[in-house]
C-alpha cells in the first residue's frame, strides 16, 4: 500500500509542480550556458546547485531540441537560442494568463 500523503496536495497538483520544476531548471541551465559558455557539467553543477546527473538531463533535452551543442569546451548556445527565448518567453505569459483563468474557475 503506498504512503499517505502528509500535506494537502493533490497528485495533479504535484505533477504540475515536477513539470515547473524540469522547465525551470532547463531554463536555468540554458541562461548559464549562453552566458558562460563554452562550459561544462561541473561547473554547471556548481553553478546552479543542481546535482551532476539532473544538469546531465538537462543539457541532453536542449541538445536534443538543438538550443545547445557540444564543444570540446563544453556546452554553447546555437543560433536557435534566441527564438527559442523568444517562443519560450510568449509560451509563459500565455501559461500565465490560462493559470490565471483557472485560479477563477476555482472561486
């Protein structure tokens, strides 16, 4: 039989957290490489204090999307950092909007 929950949220509620989470630290890992780069897991690790394997993670997702590349230095930005920024910025403020109407739904 699983655990019970000790707090109040919901499982939806912490999938929603995860999800937030993951962005998050990808985005973070994303501005470190384009303002850092060329550079590499360990110092990434060090830099955002997130543990070696998660920044592994992360930098495959963006290379995988073509945000980032390899290097024999390190990881650095491509060309497509900035209109991935750009998309990334207006899919936010449209996650923000809907979050807003669902916090209506709510009352």
């Amino acid at each position: 039989m699983l655990a019970e929950k000790t707090d109040n949220r919901s499982s939806i509620t912490s999938v929603a957290e995860k999800e937030l989470g993951l962005l998050s630290r990808h985005i973070e890992v994303l501005k470190t490489v384009k303002e850092h780069g060329p550079i590499g897991i360990i110092r990434l690790s060090q830099m955002t204090g997130e543990p070696q394997h998660m920044i592994r993670y992360s930098l495959r997702t963006l290379e995988k999307d073509g945000i980032i590349t390899p290097s024999p230095n390190g990881a650095v930005v491509t060309d497509k950092v900035h209109g991935t920024l750009g998309t990334l910025e207006s899919t936010l403020e449209d996650f923000s909007t809907k979050v807003n109407d669902l916090k209506k739904k709510l009352k």
